[in-house]
C-alpha cells in the first residue's frame, strides 16, 4: 500500500512542478482530487475491500487525499506568487524617470510687443481702439489731408477693392474715426495689420502691423510729443532713451517728425545697427494737422494734438535682436519660443 501512496504523491509531486498558470493547476487538480481522479477511485475500491480491512484502508487512502490537498495548497500560493511577481515585471515602470514633456504655447512676439506697448500708454492713461482693415480711401487718405492728387498718396500705394475702397495702408485712419465718434480731449492708441504693395524681404511686407497714437487737448505742444516718446521708448527698451525729432513730411501732421532713438546696442557711439550714426529711426509723428482737425469738426483754435505711428515689427526686431521680419509670420516653432 506504501507504494499506491508513493507512487500518487510522487507522480503529483513531479507533475506539479510543470504547472505554469491556473488552468494546468486546475486540470492537474481534479486529476488527482476530482470524481474520476485518482484518489476517488481508490475511494471506491473501499466497498471491494474485506470488511475488516476497510477502515484502515479508508483512512489510509484519506491520508493521501489529504497529503495530496496539501501539496495542491502550498503550490497553488506559490503559482499565485509566482504569477504576480511576473506580471509585475512585466508593468514594472521607472517612475524616476522623467514625465513626457509637453510644450507650452508662447504668445506671438508680435502680440506681447503689442501688449507691451498697451501696457506702457495705459499707465499713461491711454485706451485702446481698433478700426477696419478694409477702409475707405476718405478714412485713408482725403480726411488725412492727402486728397487723391497727393503725391504722398502713391507713396502709400496698397490694394484696391474697389474704387474707394482699399486695405488701409496705415493705422492713421483709427485716427479720424476715434475723433468723429468721440469729444476731445482724447488718448488713444491703436494697434493693428496694415497694408502696402512691397516686396517682401528682410525689412519689408505687404502685411504688417502698426500702432498708432493720438493725444488731442488744449495747449498741446512738441514738448508734448517728445516727452511721451521718450517715456514710451525708455520704458519698452530700458535703459534711459533719448529721442531725435528730424523734421519730415506726413501731409496729416503739422510740424511732421522722422523719430530716431538713442541706439541701444552702443549707447550712441555708433554700431554697425545704428550704422554708425548713434540713431536708429524708429517712428513717424507730428502735431495734428489743422485740416484734419477741421476734416472731423474740430476747432483748430481750440483743440491740438500730436499723432505718432510706429511699425511693431520694426520694435520688436530691435528688443529682441531679430534680423528678419519673415521669421514673425513663418510660424518656425523655433523661432516662436524664443
Ligand atoms: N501713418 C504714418 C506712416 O504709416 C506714420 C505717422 C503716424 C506719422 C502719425 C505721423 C503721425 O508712415
């Protein structure tokens, strides 16, 4: 009888070892354990078994059911284990290691330029207007003192959609619609796309962007001007600015200015961005010109006023040492996360 026990226990014993996941463990269990298993046919010899013989062979053959539960026991907890420990393995992370970066978006520079430039006039009490970029030539030109004989007007050439109706050409227009539609006195800057039939190349576009200004009260002099130029170019390139005001012509300003800044690279010695001249021109500006007060129902004796218009991309390449103005519209992730 011995060997009917060893010889089941062994054969478990050595079949178990095979056993690599819950199904073969299972099989292999009710092989032995099972109603046609092993043990359950040698419960059912017990009945052919001599009267006298049979409790000790019950329980001989219960021995080795219970063995046999035993051994099942102890490796169904290691296979259980056995198989945790591999799928662990198999999902083990390194959560040391560095998370997927994801990259943030960067505000155009042309927009923060623009930000900038509000943030400067709105400490100084400016508000902020838009106008249209489809304009009429009247808003463009005529009320700008630039009737259509003018030949500044072909300076500013640009396209046309219909006869009188063209993309505007500068921000100056937001000029003539801010003083129809409002009283003096005024404080307002405007910034926006522009217009104009260039080639494109490193310092030129057929679309850019300008903000203009307007500062219309009583008693307004260049003085004016000047101050509030130095206050916006010391403020967007640091440092303590000085401005040139060179006498220039713009038919909707009376004086008209060309505006240079001391040259921020060498501090007006002369660099090769200054080429050599210690200024770097920067803006157009000029008091209001009395007919274009006259042009929106302003009296000329009563109200003045000066207006400035400068190129953000033209700022923005200077702060931020930019050579080309294609890179602004190029939308070259590199670029833009400068
Ligand atoms: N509108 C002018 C230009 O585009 C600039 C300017 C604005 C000049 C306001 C004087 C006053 O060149």
């Amino acid at each position: 009888m011995k060997e009917i026990k060893d010889r089941i226990l062994n054969d478990l014993n050595e079949n178990i070892k095979k056993v690599a996941n819950i199904q073969e463990f299972q099989v292999l269990k009710s092989k032995f354990l099972g109603k046609k298993g092993e043990i359950s046919n040698l419960m059912k010899e017990i009945s052919k078994i001599d009267k006298d013989k049979r409790k000790e062979f019950g329980a001989f053959v219960n021995s080795i059911k219970k063995e046999a539960e035993e051994i099942l026991e102890e490796a169904f907890l290691n296979l259980k284990k056995k198989l945790k420990e591999e799928e662990e393995k198999k999902n083990w992370v390194d959560i040391t290691l560095p998370g997927a970066k994801r990259r943030i978006g960067y505000e155009h520079i042309l927009k923060q330029t623009i930000r900038e430039i509000y943030d400067i006039f709105s400490s100084m009490g400016y508000k902020i207007v838009e106008g249209p970029e489809i304009e009429t030539t009247w808003h463009n030109f005529d009320a700008l003192n630039t009737p259509d004989w003018h030949p500044a007007r072909d300076m500013q050439d640009t396209f046309y959609i219909k006869d009188n109706i063209i993309l505007r050409t500068h921000t100056s227009p937001v000029q003539v619609r801010t003083m129809l539609n409002n009283e003096p006195p005024l404080a307002i800057i405007s910034p926006g796309r522009v217009y104009r039939k260039d080639e494109p190349d490193a310092t030129h576009s057929p679309a850019f962007n300008q903000v203009e200004g307007l500062y219309i009260d009583k008693n307004v002099t260049v003085g004016h001007l000047k101050a509030t130029l130095e206050r916006f170019l010391t403020m967007y390139f640091g440092g303590s600015r000085k401005v040139l005001l060179r006498p220039s012509y713009f038919p909707f300003v009376e004086p008209g200015y060309e505006v240079d800044v001391d040259c921020m690279f060498c501090g007006g010695k002369g660099c090769n961005v200054c080429k050599g001249t210690g200024w770097i021109e920067i803006l157009g500006a000029g008091l209001v010109h009395p007919n274009v007060l006259k042009n929106v129902g302003y009296d000329p004796d009563e109200w003045q006023g000066f207006a400035f218009g400068t190129g953000v991309e033209r700022i923005a390449m200077l702060k931020h040492g930019i050579s080309d103005m294609r890179e602004f519209y190029k939308n070259d992730m590199r670029f833009l996360g400068l």
